[in-house]
C-alpha cells in the first residue's frame, strides 16, 4: 500500500484541477474544458505506457491500436440496432435487466443496443484477450524487435479499423450514446455537461494515477524495477520476468482501451484516425519529455501537449513537433524534463550554497 505521503500528489493535484475549473470560469474560458476533458483521456494512454516502458523496460509503438480498440468495441456495441430482434426471449430478458436499452440517434431512428455499461465491460474483457493474445508470443522480444512487433500490431489495427464496414472506414462510427454513470452522471460531450465532465475525466486520471502509484512502490513495482535495470538479474533472484512484463503489458493495454472508450462516448464518435502509428509515435514522445520513470511527469505532459495539440498550438505541424520531440529528448534529455530526483537534488544544491 501506499504510504500516506504518497498521496499528498494525489491531493495537490485535485486542489490543482479545481484551482484551474475556478480560473477557466472568472476569465470566462470555461470552454477550454473540453479539451481539458479529451486530453485526460488521452493521458490515461500515457500513464500505461509509462509502466510499460519506464519500470518494465518495453518498448510499445502500438498503444494506439488498444486506445482504438476500446473506442471501436464500445462504440459498435452500443450502436450496434437490435431492433429486429426485440422479439426474441434473450433480447427481452437483456433489456428486462438494463443490459440493453432503447434511444433514438440524432435522426430520431429508434435504436435496441446494448447498454453503454455492459459495452464497457465487454469492452474491458475484449481489450484484455486482445493484449494477452500479443503479449504471449512478442513479450519475449527485447528492445527494438518488441518496438518493431508491437507497431505491427497496430498497423493491423489500423487497417482493419480503416477497411471494414463495421467500423465504418473512413469515416469512423459516430452518433455514438452517452455513459450514463451514476445518477445525473454521464460522459457526454454536450455543452450543458462540460462541466461535469471535466470532473469525471479527472477522477478517472487521478484513479489510474493512484493504482499505478500503488503498483510501482508494491512488490510488483521492485520486481519491475528490477527487470528493468537487469532482466538476466532479476530471473537468477527467482523472479518470473515473462509473467511479470505479460501482466504489465496486458494492464497498459487495458488502461489504453479505457482512455479510448470514454473519449469515444465523450465525443460521440471514434474514427480511424486514432490508430495511426503517429498515434504511438506520440504517446512515446510524451512519455519521453516527462520522464520513462516519473508517472507525474508523464501524465502532467500528457495533459499538457495534448492540450495543446487539440488547441491548433502546432497548426498542420503537429505530427513533426512530436516526431521531433522524440528525437530531442532521446538525444539530450533520456530521462525526461520532469525528473523529480534531479529537481529535488538541485533544490538542495541551492539551498547549501544559499546557507553557505
């Protein structure tokens, strides 16, 4: 378990996200939460893979694919039309239970699907067959040939995503249902809830931050550490290196799907264009600039570039300011912009020299 000041983080950055909601609202740019909301969405890739990279110590160039294959199932699911078969005993007793609902699209057709929740969840079992089904065969792979297996699978994803008409190709699936949560909660991406939103999207960054924090300073979290620094090592000291690099890859994937479902019933709508390779290319680079090792640091950059990526910062430019981020940071910063050990070294450095 985390010690109790390992969530004073967790604290500032809930003072932090509500400091920032009353800053949006007296300078009258509360729209801004929307892509506030899409960005926290997106961090929640980033926070996977920086388990996977930083303390696993393996590469992914295909986390893009699961961050499509959590929006894609959720969004076939619950648009998929039953309606021809509102009939049958099985259909009657789903939607008897709450696991399918009935709503109408935006050209007010009358649609029978399956419920948003039990899309999640299936989802969410989807995502995991999914990552085992690749991490068994390629998580034996080290450095660039477990880069260069996992951006085959998600040129596959892409181009399934892209070509058949159940994901709707080009165009991609929209009018997809909100979430409802509990009570008046729902992920929606509507005005009226922009709000409401940015708080849901929040909590859901500061959960994963919170059980991604608990596993890095559990058993789990040395093991990995561990792994990291000395594969060969850690095997002689009776550690099962395979089991403990699957289950990581396997939760990163899973916390990739869950970014790219809510973002999907956020926006309403998922298309092709978030599995592209660039896609991963950017998780990567985000991951770099905040530090292969520094959960905060990842998931602050990840809100923040995506922030201002989403905003038009980088204009027509934007796949090669983060190609280039890459490529700096691997040269002159590989441990990141945001290293708290260096920050905090430095700080004490300053305050000798200020004593003395």
């Amino acid at each position: 378990m985390m010690r109790p000041r390992k969530y004073y983080p967790v604290l500032a950055a809930a003072g932090l996200i509500v400091g920032l909601h009353i800053v949006l609202a007296a300078t009258g740019k509360i729209f801004y939460m929307t892509q506030l909301t899409m960005s926290a969405y997106y961090a929640m890739v980033v926070i996977g893979l920086c388990l996977l990279m930083g303390y696993a110590g393996q590469a992914s160039l295909g986390h893009a694919g699961f961050f499509a294959i959590g929006g894609y199932a959720c969004a076939v699911l619950s648009t998929l039309n039953l309606i021809a078969y509102q009939k049958s005993p099985i259909i009657a007793s789903m939607k008897s239970i709450g696991w399918i609902v009935r709503w109408r699209d935006l050209y007010d057709r009358e649609i029978l699907s399956f419920s948003p929740g039990l899309s999640f969840v299936a989802m969410l079992l989807l995502a995991a067959l999914i990552a085992l089904a690749i991490g068994l065969p390629v998580i034996r792979l080290k450095g660039h040939y477990l880069a260069m297996a996992t951006l085959g699978f998600g040129l596959i994803v892409y181009r399934v995503v892209l070509g058949a008409k159940l994901f709707g190709q080009a165009d991609g699936i929209s009018n997809v249902p909100a979430f409802h949560l509990l009570g008046n909660l729902q992920v929606n991406g509507r005005s009226g809830f922009r709000v409401q939103n940015y708080y849901i999207a929040s909590a859901a960054v500061l959960a994963a931050m919170v059980l991604a924090t608990n596993l890095v300073h559990s058993r789990v979290g040395r093991a990995l550490r561990s792994i990291h620094e000395s594969e060969e090592a850690a095997h002689s000291l009776g550690i099962n290196t395979y089991r403990y690099k699957l289950a990581i890859f396997v939760l990163s994937a899973l916390f990739a799907a869950v970014g790219g479902a809510l973002l999907t019933y956020y926006n309403g709508s998922i298309g092709p264009s978030e599995a592209t390779v660039m896609k991963s290319v950017r998780y990567v680079a985000i991951v770099a600039v905040g530090g292969m090792a520094n959960l905060w640091g990842a998931m602050i950059m990840g809100v923040l570039l995506n922030f201002l990526s989403l905003r038009g910062v980088f204009g027509s430019y934007d796949d090669a300011v983060f190609g280039g981020i890459l490529i700096a940071m691997m040269i002159f910063a590989p441990q990141g912009l945001l290293r708290w050990a260096a920050l905090r070294g430095l700080s004490a450095r300053l305050s000798r020299r200020s004593n003395g």
